[in-house]
C-alpha cells in the first residue's frame, strides 16, 4: 500500500472555517472517489493550526486515477475553490507500512493521537526497521496497544518514518510512555536506536469530528 500523507498548516484564524466547510462539502467529495481517509487529525499539542491526514492506495497508478476522477468532480472543485487562500504551508510525502511489526491495532476511534515524525541518519533506515522488526516493537507493543499506522519514506523527504498511536486520553498517553520509559528492555532498545536518529519530532492530536475509524481505514 502506498500511503498518501498530508500536513497542512492554516494561517491563524482559518482553522474552524476550514473544518467546518470541509466537513460539510470537502471531506465527502474526497471519500467518494479516495475511500475512507486512514486518519485524519488535528494537531492539540505541538505545531498549531496543523491538519495531517492519510490516503490509502494499492498503488502510484490507483492514486493517479483516483485522484484525476476527484479533480473533475464539481463538488470538490467547490470546495477545494473555497478553501483557496487558508494555508500557510502544505507538505505532502508518500510512504508504505512497515511490514512484519508486533504491534496490535484497536477497532475504536481514539480520544487522543500521538504522532511521531523521525528523520534517520543517511543510510540507517533499512538498520532501524530491522531492529524494529527483530526487537523493539515487540517491547513497544507491551506498553502501547494501538497502532494506528507505522510508515517509512517512499518518495519526498528520506530517512523518515512516521507512527501514531492512539489512546483515550492524555492522561492514558502519560501513564503508557512513562510505563515503556521504565522497561528495561526498551531502555537497552534505546541504546541502539537514538544514535540513528538525526531529528525527531512529536505531537499529539485528536480526530477530526467528520473521521472515525473503520474496517476499511487502516495502513497496512
């Protein structure tokens, strides 16, 4: 699966009319030709006035036509019109699910996201996701239970991996980390993973009210 990962930033004050209008007109124009979003959210701590969101595809020639079908369409014309002028910046990279993870998934839309954006040093990546395969995400998953995607860099920016996990709540998030922090296991994990990395960065976020979670909206 190719993954289609957007992150736009508003400029200040066009976050709620943004929302808003794309709930009512944007967001179900895009699902009739793309399928159901595999997240789309909000930033609540860290970068403000942020969307990400995520599009599954089978491949570069399914998103082609999904997306060429999509631009023809009135309705998202409309609205992709009115949105004109709201952003300060939009990114968007495409990446593939890292296979073969221990991670588990729930089938409920989470309270809260935690979203995590880790750049690799040149040459790393293949090391990290074998180490990640072979020993760390079995401990991770010990701790964190939800794993709403975990993504590695197919075309745009390299040596980056992106995983958000979902928990009710910031308390639940709080309690979780700090749990993962004290386990041996992942603080000897530690020592093989933070000399790969060259940036990381993290922020929590929450559904956007028009998303929620179905069988269909996963990244696997």
């Amino acid at each position: 699966m190719i993954v289609d990962v957007r992150r736009y930033t508003l400029k200040p004050g066009n976050l709620a009319p943004y929302l808003s209008a794309y709930g009512e007109q944007g967001y179900a124009a895009q699902t009739r030709h793309l399928g159901d979003a595999l997240g789309w959210f909000v930033a609540d701590v860290g970068p403000q006035n942020h969307v990400i969101h995520l599009w599954g595809y089978e491949g570069l020639g399914q998103m082609e036509e999904q997306r060429a079908a999509m631009a023809g369409d009135p309705d998202w014309i409309a609205a992709r019109d009115w949105f004109r002028g709201l952003f300060a910046h939009q990114e968007t990279q495409l990446m593939t699910a890292v296979q073969g993870l221990a991670y588990t998934r729930s089938d409920q839309t989470p309270g809260l996201l935690d979203v995590r954006c880790y750049t690799l040093h040149h040459g790393r990546l293949p090391a990290f996701v074998r180490f990640l395969r072979e020993e760390a995400s079995a401990i991770q998953a010990r701790h964190w239970p939800d794993n709403l995607a975990y993504l590695q860099s197919y075309s745009g920016t390299q040596n980056r991996v992106i995983h958000i996990w979902g928990h009710a709540d910031h308390a639940e998030r709080l309690a979780r980390r700090q749990a993962l922090l004290s386990d041996p296991d992942w603080q000897t994990c530690l020592k093989t993973i933070l000399p790969m990395m060259a940036h990381m960065e993290t922020f929590t976020a929450t559904p956007a009210p028009f998303w929620g979670r179905t069988a269909k909206a996963e990244a696997s």
